[in-house]
C-alpha cells in the first residue's frame, strides 16, 4: 500500500524530494520541513499529485 511521492517547495515551486507514503494510514498531503537548495533555506515541502 506504500506509494511514491513527490515534495515540492512552498516558496519557489521547485521539486526536490522523493519519499514514500501508506495511503490507507495518512489519506491527506504531506507536508515537511525540507532543506531546499534553491533557496538555500528550510522551507515547507508539500506534497504535489
């Protein structure tokens, strides 16, 4: 039931991780607390479809 997922930043849309998720245990979005390079920064990483 594990699915791959991609992360993308909040602040300049840009997709830096990859990571998996149970879809039976958590059925809303992801959201992490990422470093992003482009940034250069920790930003907020959602989960995008």
């Amino acid at each position: 039931m594990r699915e791959i997922i991609t992360l993308e930043c909040t602040q300049c849309k840009n997709r830096n991780y990859t990571t998996l998720k149970n879809k039976k245990k958590t059925t809303g979005r992801l959201e992490r607390s990422k470093f992003c390079q482009t940034c250069r920064a920790h930003t907020a990483h959602k989960e995008i479809k």
